[in-house]
C-alpha cells in the first residue's frame, strides 16, 4: 500500500502545545493523527459524537441533515451485524465498488 504524506498550518503557539500535551502523554504526533484518523473511518462514537459538536457548533449542516447522517450510520451498523461483516469483508466490498466505478469513469 502506498503512504500518502499530509501537512498541516498550524499557529505556532498550538503546535508547541500540542507537541508538548503529546509529549507528556507520551504519544508521537504521527501516531495521534493517525489514530485519530483511524477512528474517524471506523466510526467510532467518540469521534462521531465530537464531529457532531464541530458540525454544530460550525453549523456545516443542519439539524435535520445530521440527524439523517445519525440515523445511517445507525442503520449501517446493523446491517454489519445483520450480515456479520468482518472488516476485511467490508474492504473488499469497497474495493470492488471502486474498481467498478473507475472503468465506468
């Protein structure tokens, strides 16, 4: 698999205490992001609940809007335990839906 590499702006300020809070915690900034990540495409409901608040908070959609993106996720992981969808299922699935969808573009 091929790595991708994403910066970031930060003010300085934040990235000297953010650097230093990871230091203290003992947590290398490219594991934190990455994990972060990670649970964000996982759906993990902490992430999601937070999301949530940013979506909120920034208005970047409205009430309704959100409240159907809750109720699909919801939905989505019935379905996973419905059919008993590993992770690896999932990924193929997806794989095989890009695949299809890059020759038809």
């Amino acid at each position: 698999m091929k790595n991708k590499i994403i910066a970031f702006n930060f003010p300085e300020k934040m990235h000297t205490e953010l650097k230093a809070r990871l230091l203290y915690d003992g947590i290398p900034m490219t594991k934190f992001i990455r994990h972060y990540v990670e649970s964000y495409l996982r759906k993990d409901s902490c992430v999601l609940s937070f999301i949530n608040d940013y979506k909120k908070k920034n208005k970047t959609l409205n009430k309704k809007r959100r409240k159907e993106n809750l109720k699909l996720v919801e939905k989505g992981k019935e379905i996973e335990t419905m059919f008993n969808l590993s992770k690896e299922d999932i990924t193929e699935i997806y794989d095989i839906l890009d695949d299809n969808l890059e020759i038809k573009i």
